[in-house]
C-alpha cells in the first residue's frame, strides 16, 4: 500500500491508503468498485450525445467510486469535495496496474502454495465439477464464482470429488485470497472455455469470469481529460 493525503474541501488533510496491485485488493473491494464502471460508460455515452456537463460529472464520479472502493481510509462522498484534476492525476499514477498487471500462475496464501492448472490439459473431472457447481449457484451468489473456480483447482495432488473440501477451500480464499489470484483464475478458465467454444453456451459464467478480468474504469481518465477540455470551452464561451 502506498500513503496519499487529501485536503478534504480545502481545509482537512486526509491520509489514505492506495493499492500497489491486485495482491491488495479483496473480492469485495473489487465487486463494489465494479459497480462504478457503469457510470464511466455511461459519461461516455452522455459526451456522444453532446451532453458534456453531464458526462464530466459522472466521469468524476466513476473515479472517485473507484478510488474509494479499492483504497482504505477515505470515502468516496471526501473525495467528491478534493479538486478533480488531482483526483485523476492520481488515479492516473496510483492505478496504472489497472492496466498493466499480467495474470500470474504461482501463489503461496497462508503458506499454502497454488499453482493454476493448464486449464486446457485439466483432468475431465476438475472441469465438470467446476462447470456444474457454477451453474448450480443462485443469483445471488454471483460473486462467488470466481472464488468457485480457484476452489476448484487450489489442490495438492490428483483430482478427487470432495464437496465439503472444496467448500473449506471457498472459506479460506473468501477470507485469504485477494483480486490477484482471482483475476488470474478467471484469466486462464475464461480462455479455455472460449478455446474449447463453450464459452457461448454459458453467457452468465462468462459474464462473472469477465468480471474478474476487467481493468475497471482505467480509460476513464482518458475521458476525464477530454471531457473536461470540451467542459471548460463550452463555460468560457
């Protein structure tokens, strides 16, 4: 984690916490600043339709959301009120992993080591429990699939049915594991099921798979810039 400071509207100086990578982020991090891609997409829409004042405020809010939801110590209503151009400077610096980072094979969590498979050469049985345990799962469960997956393959030795261990592995991963892991797994099982062309037939896996696999709003700054030069020419007008 790296230390930030904010003044918050111009008077408190307020220290924060920002992730170096995803090997710092929780699942639940991840899911709660997913939710703010929306509002990027939708300033993206609002500056083709002309509508520039708009689409510059919600970009602001798609950085901010995000920023708050993957750091610690800051709240996204505090970073509304600290000068935007610093805001994404810093999202542009602070975050550039969004973007950059590469799925990895190897991890040791807890002193427990994971090696991802080789999806593709996998033993029939990992791949038919993972794919019938994701389906299985209900809506309201959607964010558990990717620690599914990982559960799955986070084994010593050759493939074994055993629900209640794979369960226990769930457990551990939901409080140990962080976005690094899962997004490799969702990475590597996402690829296969495109390569063995199953991937059309479960759009919902897929969906939650592409979730773990997203770079998020890191374009947004891109937009913010553009945005905010179309912003201050139509106020100067």
């Amino acid at each position: 984690m790296n230390k930030y400071s904010f003044k918050i509207n111009g008077v408190e100086n307020k220290e924060f916490l920002i992730p170096t990578g995803r090997h710092e982020v929780t699942l639940d991090q991840w899911n709660k600043a997913y939710t703010y891609l929306a509002l990027a997409d939708e300033a993206r829409q609002d500056e083709e339709n002309g509508d520039i004042e708009l689409a510059h405020s919600k970009i602001v809010e798609s950085i901010c959301g995000t920023i708050s939801s993957l750091s610690t110590g800051i709240e996204y209503s505090e970073l509304l009120q600290v000068d935007w151009d610093k805001i994404n400077n810093v999202f542009l610096i602070a975050f550039d992993w969004l973007q950059r980072e590469e799925p990895k094979k190897e991890f040791n969590i807890k002193g427990k080591k994971f090696i991802i498979p080789n999806f593709m050469r996998g033993s029939a049985g990992d791949f038919q429990d993972c794919m019938d345990m994701l389906r299985q799962l209900k809506e309201n469960e959607e964010a558990d699939k990717g620690l599914l997956v990982a559960a799955i393959y986070m084994r010593q030795g050759e493939y074994y049915q055993d629900l209640q261990e794979i369960n226990e592995r769930i457990a551990f991963l939901k409080e140990y594991g962080r976005m690094d892991l899962f997004y490799s797994c969702g990475f590597f099982f996402l690829s296969s099921l495109k390569s063995f062309k199953i991937h059309t037939q479960q759009p919902l896996i897929v969906e939650e798979l592409e979730k773990l696999t997203q770079p998020l709003n890191a374009w947004a700054t891109t937009l913010y810039l553009r945005v905010s030069q179309k912003h201050l020419y139509s106020r100067s007008r």
